[in-house]
C-alpha cells in the first residue's frame, strides 16, 4: 500500500557538522570566472551539479541500507516500522534527480522483514533482499521481492531451511539472475553459521546454491558482499570467525560460475577484521573495505586492502580512523583508479572545527583514496545525535549519492538519510 510522504520528511536537515555543506546547487563554467572572452558567442551550458539532502519514515523507527540509480531518478530500499502491515517491513522510496519523493511501498508480513540490499533488473524493475521472519522454512530466511519500476509488488520468494538463514547482498548476474550472499545456520548444523550463496535466474526460482562449500572447522562464516569476476565466476566477502580465540578475520571465497568453491581464505590481523564490500581494481586485483581492531588505534577503524586476482597475496592494507570506533560499509571504484569509501565516523568528544558544533554521537562519513590506499579527502554528514552511511553511488555528474539513517532529523527517532554530493563529496 502506497503512503503519501509527509512535506517534513522532505526538508532539508538543519544540522551540518560543516556548514559549507548546506549550497542545494553549485553553477560552474562561467565564461567570465573562468576565462573566455565577453565578445565570443558562449553556446554551451553551464555545468551544473545539484546537491540536496534529504530524509524519509515516519513517528517510529526507519532505515536507508541501499540505493541505485533508476529512470527518473533513484529508488531507496531499507526497512519501516512506521509503515507496512508488520513489526518491520521492507521499505522502497523513490526520488527524483533533486531528492523529492514520488512514492513509496512497503512489503512484508506480520513479523519481522528487513531489507539490506537493491539491484534494478534487466526490465527496470526492482530487487530487493534481505531477511524476513514473517514466511519461509523456519528461523529466519533469506527474502527475495521484486517490484515494477513502479513500485508495484510482482513477486517474492524465500531460501533457508529449519534455522536462520540471512541475505546481506544481492547482485545481478550477467544473464538477468540474482545472486544472494549472506549466512545459514541450517548449512553449519543449527549451531555455527556457515556462509551461504544462493543463485537464481531473472523470476527469482532457485537454480544452485554453495551448500556446504563456504564453511572452515570450527568457524562461523559470514558473507557480506559479492562481484561477478571477469572469468564468470564470483568473489565472496565476509568474515570468518574462529570458536576460540574469536577473533575474527576478512573471509574472501572464489566460486566458479556453477557455484563450485575454487578457493577459500582470510586475511587480517590478531584481533578482529571484517570484509563488508569487494570491488575490482583495474589491473583485476580486489579492493576489500570494512572494519578493524588489529590495526590502529583503540576501538574500530575504517579497514581497506588490495589483494591479488589469486586471493593469496596482499599488495596494501590500510586503516583510517581517530581514537573512536569507525567502519567502514561499502567501497565503490572511481574512474581515476581510486575508491570511495561510505560509512560511520565516531566523534565522542573529540576536537572538531572552531566555533561549529561539537558531535555527540556519529555521523555518515565518506572517504576518498587513491590506488595505493593514500587517503585524498573525507567528510562528514549529520547533525548532534547519530547518523550512519550504508551504501554509495557515483552519479551521472561526478557526485555521489549516499545512504543510511539520521536521528538528528526527520520524522521520527530514526529516519532513512539520503544524500546528493557534488564530486568532492561536498552538499
């Protein structure tokens, strides 16, 4: 059921960490700031890039986890308790190219259905996949729906078995189908979680999954992301937590595009070290970001590696991060051979910038490094209570659209955050 979206979740937030983020359109290539002549004929437009900031939910809790580029526009997928007929349901919004709502749809049961992860199929519609206790075989079970580019529901479908199954990424494959990545605890025998990948064709009907492939002894494995590689196959990333010391490390599978498991391993320091996203690097290594407590300093850090075609050999790592917990969510390539990194900065009560306001809590935060890791810039997004950044896209001019959840706006405690930059990452 489509809900009209009140005009206060549409306002811009009133609290910036740094005010020279608050400019809602940028006008650049001005003949006369940046030369030519006041006597030639000027006939090309001026660039402009458009930044907005925006936020959407209702009185109680809501959340932004993913985004893509659509016709019109992009569509924004998390999960509403404000809305939708269950505790927490799957939760599609969509926007035009200057951040105003055009609809929004809610999918789910009576219980629990959490979205996390959105890809826009070959025919323009909507995927969307996460975790739902409302249907399924029993626990929780990976959630499949699909919607029209309209937002209208055309399918759903559910993978698990007797225990808790859970989708943390979805990507489209090469011939129209899905590719779900996530954990089962059914596949490690109702006790460790074992990493699970599901693949099916553009209706959602299952055509093979890893079974009990993604699994070490002893471990509980998580995936958290997943890319086709140009051979056809698959990169998984997660983490892979051992029973004793439990100390976690990044998790990085290689599957052939049967499902076969080709190779398994991990990477990371004597602490914790988790993977969240893998993207190709142009000379065809992987670049993994996530998050750290082997590297650094106290507490989390932002965490990004460079690994080879193989897997086996770590050309860089790096962390990023001040005295607070900081991680890192997603990574995305840039066109210059670099990365840009989304995700959650923690203030506390460190320093901050003269006479602005002080944080008290986190905020989205967004980096960019080049291909030796060096960081280039960042910045960060909020107002004094707590914000996180989930997921990134480059748009078609050269800025970035960013996701998450705000509690320093909105309409109710949390509320689904999106965001245009221009390409410096500035609002």
């Amino acid at each position: 059921m489509r809900k009209d979206i009140g005009r206060r979740n549409l306002f811009q937030l009133a609290f910036i960490h740094k005010p020279r983020y608050v400019a809602l359109v940028i006008a650049a290539g001005s003949p006369f700031l940046f030369g030519g002549s006041c006597g030639e004929e000027i006939t090309t437009e001026p660039t402009v890039v458009v930044t907005w900031q925006r936020t959407f939910g209702g009185g109680l809790e809501d959340r932004g986890e993913a985004v893509a580029r659509v016709n019109g526009g992009y569509a924004a997928a998390g999960w509403s308790i404000s809305f939708g007929p269950g505790a927490a349901d799957f939760y599609l919004v969509k926007v035009n190219d200057s951040g105003r709502a055009l609809w929004q749809e809610q999918y789910g049961g009576a219980a629990d259905d959490l979205s996390r992860a959105l890809v826009v199929a070959d025919d323009g519609g909507l995927v969307m996949a996460g975790v739902t206790s409302s249907f399924g075989a029993g626990g929780t079970d990976m959630y499949l729906v699909k919607a029209d580019a309209n937002g209208q529901f055309l399918w759903d479908t559910t993978f698990g078995g007797a225990f808790d199954e859970e989708a943390f990424a979805i990507l489209k494959t090469s011939d129209g189908g899905f590719l779900i990545t996530g954990s089962s605890v059914t596949i490690g025998g109702g006790a460790l979680k074992a990493g699970y990948v599901v693949k099916t064709d553009a209706n959602g009907s299952f055509q093979w999954d890893t079974g009990g492939q993604l699994t070490i002894f002893a471990n509980e494995i998580i995936g958290y992301d997943a890319i086709e590689t140009p051979d056809g196959g698959y990169l998984i990333v997660g983490e892979t937590i051992p029973q004793a010391p439990n100390w976690s490390q990044v998790y990085l599978a290689k599957l052939d595009s049967s499902g076969t498991l080709l190779w398994q391993t991990s990477h990371g320091g004597q602490v914790d070290d988790r993977g969240k996203s893998v993207v190709v690097a142009p000379d065809g290594d992987f670049v993994i970001v996530g998050s750290t407590t082997s590297f650094g300093a106290v507490g989390w850090d932002i965490y990004a590696m460079r690994v080879s075609a193989s897997g086996d050999t770590v050309r860089w790592q790096k962390n990023y991060g001040g005295s607070m917990d900081d991680h890192g969510e997603r990574g995305i390539a840039t066109s210059d051979g670099g990365f840009v990194i989304i995700g959650t900065k923690d203030f506390g009560s460190g320093a901050v910038e003269p006479g602005q306001p002080e944080p008290t809590g986190r905020q989205m935060y967004l980096m960019k490094i080049d291909g030796s890791g060096a960081m280039l810039w960042d910045r960060t997004y909020g107002g004094l209570e707590f914000e996180s950044g989930r997921q990134a896209l480059i748009a078609a001019d050269g800025g970035y659209v960013l996701i998450g959840v705000t509690m320093s706006a909105g309409a109710g405690r949390q509320d689904m955050f999106l965001l245009k930059t221009n390409s410096d990452g500035g609002i």
